[in-house]
C-alpha cells in the first residue's frame, strides 16, 4: 500500500530535523528495505510502505539498523507465541481483558505532541486471568495503536505506569523472568526514538521498580521517573487536562476511551488476523 503522508507541515519539518527523513529520498528508502527483505528467505513478513517507514524513523532513516529492526521484531514475534497468536479480538479472554482498559493509548497529546499511554495493571484480577493473556492483550492494543497513530513516530510517547492496587499476585505474574522479555521486546523492537516511562503511585512497591530498572538500557533509565499518588508534579511534565477524569484531568473518563479502542480493534479485526500469518523461518 503506497504511503500517503498525513502529517501536518510542523511535523514534517521535525521529522526531517530530528529522523532525518527526506520526502524526496523516503520513497527510494522505503523502496530499498522492501526490495532486502524479499530477498530474506527467512522473512516471510509483511512489505507495505507504512510498515517499512515505521521502521525507518524509528532507526532515523538509518538502512542497516532498520534491517536489523525489523529481522529483530519478527524474531521476537516469532519466538513468543503466546503473545502474539491467537489474538482474535473476538476471542472471550482477549475481549474480556481489552474491557478492562488494562493499556490505554489516551487521544490527546502532551504540550510536545507526545502520546501518552497509561498501563493500569492492577484493573485485571491475577487469580483470573494468565499473564501470558494479559500480555497478550496488551501488545494486541501496542499494534493497533503502531498501525494507525503515525504522530507518535515523530513526537514520541510517554508510557505510564499506575501501580495502584497492585498485589502479590500481581506481583509473582510478572517475575524477572517475564520482566526481562517485555523490556527486551520493547527495547529490541520500539519504533520510537523518544520514549518515557512513568511510574505513580508506586512508592509501596520500590522492589518492582528497582526490578524493572536492571532490564533497560542506560538512555532509557534516565527516561523512567517515579512519583507518589502526588498528580501536580507529574502534572509539571503532562498537561492535567489530557488525562482521564479518574485521574483528575479534563477529558473523558476510562470507560470511554476503553470503548474507544475496542471500537478501533474491531475496525481492525482482519488485520490483526492478517498479522499472525508473518514470521520468521528457522529453515
């Protein structure tokens, strides 16, 4: 599918700035990894000028690291099943868990144009629900959003971490083990060059955080912040009025934009369908 660009001109300018993506070079760019990867017997992936631009700025328009990329993001697709198959968004337990609003791409941006995407995790009841189909549904919601939001690609994302509520259960669903492999599938594969991590309500569970922090990577430990149930200073940094009402802010209440996303997953229920036909051979 050819790109059709629907960034406004400021973005434009900060892609160019800060990707280095030339509009009069992107197209033979996009069309150069198209070309390597059909050439990959290994990579039997998918080839659109959306999804191979999605990768180029997120290497900035760098050829070889996009290469990587993207054999790295099939690999990890590939080699965790239990994510990324069987994702049916009309399947009971994935629909049952995207009805809770566990990870929620919020629909208005920061002051810098940033998307903000808050991670509820205590909103599912462990003694019900697997992670590995938590997990699931999350990273059902990430390739949705990945899919059809092209201003974060440029501006970046700020992901927040509520740990309100949070139990033992939660707690022994998501040990080391499991930590390691969703930092490592977020670092090895993000398609964002300005991502930050925020941590609330976090102060009686530092254990967690502190484990948390041994899986990133130096560049992205100096982006996670921790605060307290204290909103005004993580106001400082993310506008109160882009958050939902639960949270004190001025927009719409969890409920609706949970019903939101459910509404665009649906929408887009043969592509998700579609994307579990691509892999990456051992052959």
């Amino acid at each position: 599918m050819v790109y059709v660009c629907t960034l406004s001109k400021e973005l434009q300018e900060q892609a160019k700035r800060e990707l280095n993506e030339d509009e009069r070079r992107r197209d033979e760019d996009i069309e150069y990894i198209r070309k390597w990867i059909q050439k990959q017997n290994h990579l039997k992936i998918r080839t659109d000028d959306a999804f191979i631009l999605r990768m180029l700025r997120g290497c900035k328009f760098s050829l070889e690291r996009t290469k990587e990329k993207i054999d790295m993001h099939y690999s990890f697709k590939t080699a965790l099943p239990e994510w990324f198959k069987n994702r049916d968004p009309n399947n009971k337990t994935v629909r049952d868990l995207l009805k809770l609003g566990v990870f929620l791409p919020l629909k208005e941006t920061d002051a810098e144009g940033r998307r903000i995407i808050l991670f509820r995790q205590s909103s599912y009841n462990p003694d019900k629900y697997h992670m590995d189909d938590v997990l699931k549904a999350m990273y059902l919601v990430v390739d949705v959003f990945l899919e059809t939001d092209e201003i974060y690609q440029i501006t970046g994302v700020v992901l927040i971490l509520d740990m309100k509520g949070l139990t033992t259960g939660h707690m022994f669903q998501f040990p080391p083990t499991v930590m390691k492999k969703c930092m490592l599938l977020w670092q090895a594969t993000q398609f964002v060059t300005n991502a930050n991590i925020t941590l609330i309500r976090a102060s009686l569970f530092e254990t967690l955080y502190n484990a948390f922090k041994v899986f990133f990577k130096e560049k992205v430990r100096r982006r996670l912040k921790v605060y307290g149930s204290n909103y005004e200073v993580m106001y400082k940094e993310i506008p109160k009025k882009i958050m939902p009402k639960e949270y004190g802010g001025e927009t719409q209440t969890i409920q609706e934009i949970t019903d939101h996303w459910l509404n665009i997953i649906d929408s887009k229920r043969k592509w998700i369908l579609e994307e579990e036909n691509y892999f990456v051979s051992c052959d």
